[in-house]
C-alpha cells in the first residue's frame, strides 16, 4: 500500500512538472522570434540591482529637490554625469544630443543580435536580505481605472514580480519568466504580478494612450488593478537597475520591504523561469510565516489586555 501510495504521489508531480514545461514550451512557441537563447560568453546577475536610499511614495517639493542637489553628494554625482550635456557651445549639444538619440536606438537594437539582448543570467537563488538594493518608486496610471499609483505602496508587504515592458517583444520576455509562477501562486493573496508599462518616448507615450482600449483588451481582467502605465524618467535608476536595452523585457522579485530579491532579463531559458518560481515560493513562505507570527502576537496581547481589565473589575468588585 505504502509504495502504491508513493507511486501514485511520484506519478502526481510528474505530471504536475510536465504540465509546467508545457506552459513555458507554449509561451515561448508564441514568441516568432523566440529561440533557445545562446548563453554563451554571458555571466550571471554579479551584482544586487536597485537602489540605495529606501524609496517613498511621497514627492518632493522644489525645495527638498534643490536643497538634495546641493548637498547630498550622490544626487550631486547624478547631476555631474548628466552636465556635460549643458555646453555652451551649440554645435558640441546638438552632436552629444545626436550622439545619444542614435546610440540609444541603433546600439540597443544591435545588442539584441547578441544572445537576443541577454546581459547576464539570472541567478539560482535569491539575493541575501542584507546585500539586496531598493526598488526605486516608479509611478503610472493603472489600466483599470486610471488612477496614479506608486510601485512603493503597492509593493509594500507582499510579495511582488514586476515586469518592465516597452515594446511587443519584451511582453514575451516577461511570459517566458512568469508564467510558470503566476499559473502557481496567483490565488495566493500575499503574491501580486505588476505589469510597468514603460513608455519614456513622448511620442511612443501619446501612441500607447491613444491605443489604451485595445491594451485593455489584451491583458486579463485580473492583472488591471496592477497594470501601470507611465512615462517617468528612469535615466538615474536604468544602470542601478540593470536596464541597459530598451528593447528587451526585465523582470525582478520583490520581497515585502521593497527590496529586490532576484531579477532576469530578456529570453528566458526553462531554468531561469524556474528559478524565479522557486524564489517566489521560498519569499512567500516567509512571508506566511512572518504573518502568522505577528497575528498570533496580537491575539496573545489582546488576551493578555482583556485578562488584565478583568483582573482590575474583579479586584474593584472584592474592595467594594
């Protein structure tokens, strides 16, 4: 009976494993361009991405702007990078403007004949807590209703995959990376998938806002509440991040206090895919646990509060 029972369990996950494999072969089959990406001469992920300063949903007045500009030595390193657009010399501008709008569209385009605009591999484990960098806080209007939302509050205690979209093709990167962990842990109510929208290109930011109906259309029903679309200048945040393509897809694990836990970029191979479902069940674990404790904490306190008001009623009951 015993074996019987162990047969059927190991039968079980086999399927169970089989039915994962074939929803990745399937999403990847979609892609026309999606082929098994080349790894080699590619290194994995040798740094945590994000950002230092923990991020806040709150914005800035002009006066904190300009006040963190004169005296916070990286806001000021930031800038010193950025200057040496601002020449004098009007001919020197419009060949360093040239220069970058061109680089940014032909160097990034050519990168993608590379190992498809792969970067580096996504690592097998998680980032440890305390080496792991913030997510900055990105804003964008939500596909369901419209309304302005920050990555920080919508992130904050719960277990995050945010996808950074900008193009047809890095909606396929990102499948290739999430669909083995949505499929399993979208009932969970700690887990969430935000889709950014990323559109920094005026132009390609009016196109997709005039496109919103049909953008709705194509994307679940479930996933609009956490759909953002945005136009925020990530300029400071893309080396910090990792984001040296524009047309590739990046897709990063967020854990309950905003910090980024693993991240992967481009084509995904059935390994990184499942990597990040091992990751994802490992935080949520966690973060189960950590919930657990704490409602058991306020129960206990609770009891202990009520105890104590009976005890004083009962003593004022005995002197009266």
């Amino acid at each position: 009976m015993a074996s019987s029972a162990e047969a059927k369990t190991h039968s079980s996950t086999d399927v169970n494993e089989t039915k994962r494999k074939a929803a990745y072969s399937k999403t990847s089959a979609t892609d026309p361009q999606k082929e098994v990406p080349e790894l080699d001469g590619l290194s994995s992920l040798s740094r945590p991405l994000g950002v230092r300063e923990r991020p806040s949903s709150k914005s800035k007045t002009k006066r904190e702007t300009i006040k963190e500009m004169l005296t916070d030595d990286q806001a000021i390193g930031k800038e010193r990078k950025f200057l040496f657009l601002f020449n004098f010399d009007s001919n020197k501008i419009f060949d360093r403007v040239k220069e970058a709008v061109t680089r940014g569209y032909f160097h990034d385009l050519n990168a993608t004949r590379q190992h498809g605009g792969k970067t580096w591999i996504a690592p097998k484990v998680l980032i440890r807590e305390d080496k792991a960098l913030y997510l900055p806080d990105i804003t964008g209007k939500a596909l369901s209703d419209g309304q302005q939302k920050h990555t920080t509050s919508m992130c904050m205690g719960k277990i995050s995959i945010l996808s950074m979209l900008n193009s047809r093709i890095s909606e396929f990167h990102s499948s290739g990376f999430t669909d083995l962990t949505h499929a399993r842990y979208s009932p969970n109510p700690l887990y969430q998938h935000i889709h950014i929208n990323l559109q920094e290109n005026l132009l390609k930011s009016m196109l997709v806002k005039l496109f919103l109906s049909s953008l709705r259309s194509s994307t679940p029903l479930e996933l609009h509440p956490t759909y953002l679309v945005s136009s925020q200048n990530m300029e400071y945040e893309r080396d910090a991040l990792g984001m040296t393509n524009n047309r590739v897809g990046y897709v990063y694990l967020i854990d309950e206090n905003l910090k980024i836990r693993w991240a992967g970029c481009a084509d995904a191979t059935l390994e990184e895919a499942q990597a990040l479902e091992v990751c994802t069940g490992v935080l949520l674990k966690r973060l189960e646990k950590k919930v657990e404790n704490e409602k058991r904490q306020r129960e206990g306190n609770a009891e202990l509060k009520e105890g104590v008001e009976i005890d004083a009623v009962e003593e004022k009951t005995t002197v009266q």
